[in-house]
C-alpha cells in the first residue's frame, strides 16, 4: 500500500531546505568581509550560546559570533573561528570560549575550558592586538606567531608559545617564542620547552587539525582567480577599507571557506604555508620611518606607485591605504601582476629595485 505525505509536511521540509539554502547564499553574498567572528569549519558537535538567550544551539558553519556569545565543543569537536583578518581561532575538543568583543581595534576573546590555538598571520616587527583572557590570566598577543592556551578550570591556564611574542597584562612581560608559561592562582611560571616537549605538542590531535586548516586556507587562498577577484571587489562597499587592517576575509566558494587575502605581497602562514593571492600595494614595501629618510620615497593619499584600490560602478578608484610602518624586505623583488578592475586581466609586471633599509 503506498503511503501518501500530507500538503502541509511537504510544506515545512521545503521551508527549511529553502531556509538553508538561503542562509548558504548569504554568506557567499558578501564575499568580503572585515569582521570578526565568523565560524569557519566545524568538526563533530558543537553549539552556541548568544547573548542575551537562555538556551544552547547547534552551530551552524553559517553562524556570525556577536560580543558575548559563547561556543562550546563537544570531546572529539573542533571549531575554526575567524578573529581580525589574517587570525584564526581554532578550539579543540571539551572547549568553551567567549567572544567578549569582536571590534577590530580591541578584540578579545574568553577561554572558559579547554585548549584554543591562535594562527596570527601577519609581518615581521608588525604590532598585533589580539586580547586572550582565561581564568587565571590575561595577555595580549603583538606579533604574528602560534599560540596555544590549556584552560583546566579551578585548577591553571598553560600558554604555550611556539611563535610569536604575547605581553602578559598584569606585569607586562614579554614572553617570546619557545616559551611556556604557567598561570595557578598563585604563581607564575616560565620555562624554555624542550625538543621532547614540541615534538609531543605537535603530534596532538588538536595540533595535527590546525596544521592541517592552514595548509587548507593557504590553499584557498592561492585558487582565488582573476575573476572571482574582480566580482568580489566590484560589489565590495565600505567606506574606510583599510582602517585597523592588515587585509580581508574572503569567500572561496570552491573551499567552502573564508580565506585571507592580505593587503601586501609575499605574506603567509607561521605553519609555512604561502598567500600568493593579495590586493597588492607595493607603497606598503616603502613606509616613512619615523623622523623621516630621504631614503623612502614620500606616500602621498594615492600610494607612492599611483596603484588604487579596485571599486565597482562608477566611482572612482579609492585611493591605496598607508603604508604600515614595517621594514621592507630586502634586496629586490618581481612584482606581481596587478588586477585590471575594468578587464579583470592581469595587468604586466615590472622589476623593482627596493631601497636599503635606514640606518
């Protein structure tokens, strides 16, 4: 006997595939984005707690992260978050962990439990301002780097720095790179790790995952074509594209991700892994040191090589932003082929001679 679906169940299933559907196409509507707080990738279970409700919810890949929301992972679970564009947050297995301010100029991220790793993206000597709060302790990340924090609660906070430098708030220590430090509700500790202690850190489940999304998002990062560049950036509409930031979110709808397109040339990974594909300024390889140097060449609104920003209509190009005081690599280098945004063709490259670096 063949069983027969009511009018009004086959109305409700197509409402919900239509809902997500819909909520899939938003997120690749705004194809660039500068915010912070976008889940990323999720592995196994995980829900969110908003702000303001009373429940837990299941997390949905297409989920936006507001200032106080809560993620909480279950024991085999991992979850990516994007923080200010070039950062990631990826929270391993049994984790909770707060977004207490997602605005750019002064992120801050909670780790109630659990362990998070922090893959900061970024230039050599170029400040950083990612705010880490556990329990036990509060620091600052400021340099690009890999960053690992244990949460076990009542008990002490391990941050682990593989990379990187973090200023711890209270005293203002610097801990750099190869360090380890241990928060207890009376002490701190600092340690040089050893050999054995890395090896063992970098076979952990959670360490072999965030390896393995960096490789991915370098990836996506390097599929981005001409095309897909110059659709997203004709739609793109902010009025200061630049303020506070070292680049962009953008969607590869191929990797089903947000990927980091960084304003400047021959940046990537601490895992080593390259970004080839950037909205490419080379006034960012001369910036004016401070009390100024004859020589640098003077960067005036438009960038000291007139490459502009790529708009879409009718408008004008929008100027290139500032350059950032970081110190140009040195020798020389090929530069890489800019976006025409009329054609969406590659436009030639040239050599540039770089100038030495200032005493």
């Amino acid at each position: 006997m063949r069983k027969t679906v009511s009018l009004p169940i086959l109305l409700i299933a197509f409402i919900l595939c239509f809902s997500t559907v819909s909520l899939g196409q938003n997120r690749e509507k705004f194809v660039i984005s500068a915010k912070a707080g976008g889940i990323n990738a999720i592995t196994g279970e995980a829900s969110v707690h908003s702000r303001g409700e009373s429940d837990w919810q299941q997390l949905s890949i297409t989920d936006d992260l507001n200032a106080g929301d809560r993620v909480r992972t279950a024991y085999d679970a991992r979850v990516e978050i994007l923080l200010n564009p070039g950062s990631y947050l990826r929270v391993g297995g049994d984790s909770e962990v707060e977004l207490s301010n997602n605005t750019l100029s002064n992120l801050e991220v909670r780790l109630l439990r659990g362990t998070a790793i922090v893959e900061a993206t970024g230039a050599d000597g170029l400040e950083l301002n990612i705010n880490i709060s556990t329990p036990h302790t509060k620091l600052a990340i400021v340099r690009q780097g890999l960053y690992r924090l244990n949460v076990v609660p009542g008990d002490a906070t391990e941050l682990i720095v593989r990379k990187g430098r973090v200023i711890l708030s209270d005293s203002h220590t610097k801990v750099k790179g190869g360090n380890k430090v241990v928060f207890s509700a009376s002490a701190i500790s600092v340690a040089k790790m050893t050999k054995e202690e890395k090896k063992a850190y970098e076979k952990e489940e959670v360490e072999v995952w965030s390896k393995e999304r960096a490789e991915t998002l370098a990836k996506a990062n390097r599929r981005i074509s001409n095309r897909m560049m110059t659709s997203a950036f004709a739609t793109f509409r902010d009025t200061d594209p630049f303020s506070n930031r070292l680049g962009l979110w953008f969607f590869n709808s191929r990797a089903g991700c947000y990927t980091f397109l960084p304003f400047f040339y021959r940046w990537g990974s601490p895992y080593g892994s390259s970004y080839t594909t950037s909205a490419y300024y080379p006034s960012a390889y001369y910036p004016r040191p401070s009390g100024g140097s004859n020589n640098y060449p003077s960067t005036g609104s438009t960038g000291s090589t007139g490459h502009t920003y790529p708009s879409g209509g009718n408008s004008a190009p929008r100027p290139a932003p500032s350059a950032p005081s970081i110190a140009p690599p040195s020798g020389g280098f090929r530069e890489p082929r800019m976006i025409n945004p009329e054609t969406g063709n590659r436009m030639p490259r040239k050599n540039i001679e770089l100038p030495s670096r200032p005493n």
